[in-house]
C-alpha cells in the first residue's frame, strides 16, 4: 500500500502567506498621504527630470519646474461634444463649398443642379474619409458621436462608403431646392420683386445650411430608430 503523505502543519501565518511587509508599508504610507523616503527619491513628477533634459521650456514664468500630470484634461476635453461635432460638420461643410462649387461653376455651363449634385457627392465622401473618422478617434465614451452621424456603423462596414454619398447629394438638393430657392422666392414674397437673389451660395451660409439639414434628417432617423425599440421592448413585455 501506498504510505500516505504526511501534511505539515504550519504553526505561523508567514508559512501561509509570503508577506511583503516593506509593500504593506509604502502602501499605509500612500493612504496617510506620506510617502516613504526610498519612494520619494526615485519617484518624480518634474519633466525635466522625466526627460532627463534640462530644457528651458520645462518652467513656468515664475522659474518653477513643470510637473507632469498623466491625468490632466487637454482644451479640446473641456469643449462639450456638440459643440466640436456641429463644429466640424460646418467647416468640412463650408471647404467643400468654397473648393467644389466655387472652382468647378465656371464649367458646368451655368447649370447649377450639376454642381450641387457634384458638390453633394464630394461632400460625401468627405464625411466618410474624414469627418465620421474624427468624430471616432475623438470619442472618449463609446458612441458619444453617434448622434451626428447618419450611419453610425463600424469602419468595416463598406456600404455606408455609397449610402453616405447618396444621403448627402440628397442634403445638397434639400439645401438647394428647401433653403437657397425656398427662403429666396419668401424674401421676394415679402418685398413684391421677382427673380431677386437675396441669399446667395457661400462657405459660411452653405455650411449653415448643411448642418441645419444634415441634423434634421438625423434626428428623424433617431426618433424611427427609438421609436422602433419602444415598440420592441412594449411586444417582449406583453409576451
């Protein structure tokens, strides 16, 4: 028969358990707020020291040496999200204006249904090359963007490539046929004239307008989408 293995019993807590009690130590040391004197000289927070370069730039006016905080939010952190989101829509928006339908008038023969399609299928691919990629790299929480953009699905989804240049010719006739042609027949309207162009296109005004009707058809996607989910839950509720 096999002899049984005898089991030593321990008689103090260190054969249990390998205490690292200098560890113990810095850490009661760090919730009292008191670090040790071993800690404090290899620890820095000064960036030159970090650096290891004693660089000018690494003091304040006052000739004290700068600390580094890992954690300290940057400027663009502070700005709320709406306000960079609408933001660069309008400047995206407003480039494509001034390069596309400023430079390409002179050859579309005067018409300019053409340049305002063209000039929606640029500003497509803009939005997919450039504007929705932003918005993702900048995004702290998961899908805090996700509300400026029409389609909002992974970068792997290929066919928002072609939705997002449909959905905005389709902005560039709303603004063209809803705002420019639309506010210009009021304001004549209002003044008794005829064939009066008040509003006409430029960066900043087309770049308004833009936002303005990317965001309503936005919202009316997101108000189908939620109401579509209510109704889901309400079904899987009653069931």
């Amino acid at each position: 028969m096999a002899k049984k293995k005898k089991f030593i019993k321990e008689t103090t807590i260190e054969n249990y358990y390998d205490l690292k009690v200098d560890k113990v130590d810095e850490l009661v040391a760090a919730l009292k707020d008191e670090t040790p004197a071993t800690a404090a000289n290899d620890l820095t927070m000064f960036i030159s020291d970090c650096t290891g370069v004693d660089d000018p730039n690494n003091y304040t006016r006052s000739g004290k040496k700068k600390e580094f905080d890992p954690y300290k939010t940057d400027f663009l952190g502070k700005i709320p999200v709406w306000i960079k989101a609408l933001f660069i829509k309008w400047w995206f928006a407003g480039l494509v204006c001034y390069f596309v339908m400023f430079g390409i008038q002179q050859f579309m023969n005067g018409d300019p249904l053409d340049a305002i399609v063209l000039t929606g299928f640029v500003l497509g691919l803009v939005v997919e090359l450039f504007v929705n990629p932003i918005f993702r790299y900048m995004e702290h929480d998961d899908g805090e963007y996700n509300s400026y953009i029409m389609f909002p699905f992974p970068f792997k989804a290929y066919w928002t490539f072609f939705t997002n240049i449909l959905y905005y010719i389709v902005v560039a006739l709303v603004m063209y046929f809803g705002f420019y042609l639309g506010l210009n027949e009021l304001i004549n309207c209002i003044k008794g004239t005829e064939n009066v162009i008040a509003l006409g296109v430029e960066p900043l005004l087309f770049g308004t307008f833009c936002v303005v009707a990317d965001m309503i058809f936005i919202g009316i996607k997101d108000l189908i989408v939620y109401l579509v989910k209510k109704s889901k839950k309400e079904k899987a509720a009653n069931v």
